[in-house]
C-alpha cells in the first residue's frame, strides 16, 4: 500500500483515453511504485473500477504522487491509516483467497 496523504491505499489510477484497464492497472503500478508486472490477473469489481491481482519485480521506491509504503499482512494489525475503501477491498481479496483454499 502507498500514501499520497493522510491514508494508505492500494496503488492505482484511470485509464487514459484508450486505454484498458488492465493496462492502466500495470502502468499505475511502475508509476508509483517503479514495480515492473510479470504477471496480471482480473480478480473482480469493485464499484466502477476493475481490481488486479499483479505480480511484479522490481525494488518498491515511492514515485509520483507517493511519498510511503506500508505492506499488509491479513494476521497483522495496521498501524497505520487505511482507507476505507482499500479495506473493503482487501476483505474481498482476502474472502476469496478463504474460498478458493477450501
């Protein structure tokens, strides 16, 4: 997760014109992050906006917009401030990666 402010969020963005959102999603990443994706999965949507599973290489650097970065594990307690919708999003996440190992 990285911050530009006041909260931690999943890195992301919008499509620029013409481009797909899995494109986007990949672009977004190394702009951040300075990750490079190897490997990119659909995973689900999320109010109008589509969310990726990415694989990436690379050394994460803030970039861009971001100044910090926090990473989640699910058994640990943030402490740090997430955004609201960044949670929701990894309840999804971590609500299916529960269904598929069952």
């Amino acid at each position: 997760m990285s911050s530009s402010g006041s909260y931690y969020r999943l890195p992301g963005g919008r499509p620029k014109k013409g481009e797909a959102s899995i494109e986007a999603a990949i672009r977004e990443l190394r702009e951040e992050t300075g990750l490079r994706a190897y490997d990119v999965r659909y995973l689900f949507k999320f109010h109008a906006s589509k969310v990726f599973k990415i694989k990436a290489k690379g050394v994460p650097e803030p970039r861009s917009e971001i100044h910090h970065f926090a990473f989640f594990r699910p058994d640990k307690e943030m402490k740090v401030q997430v955004s609201e919708n960044t949670l929701k999003l990894l309840d999804i996440y971590y609500g299916l990666k529960e269904k598929e190992s069952k």
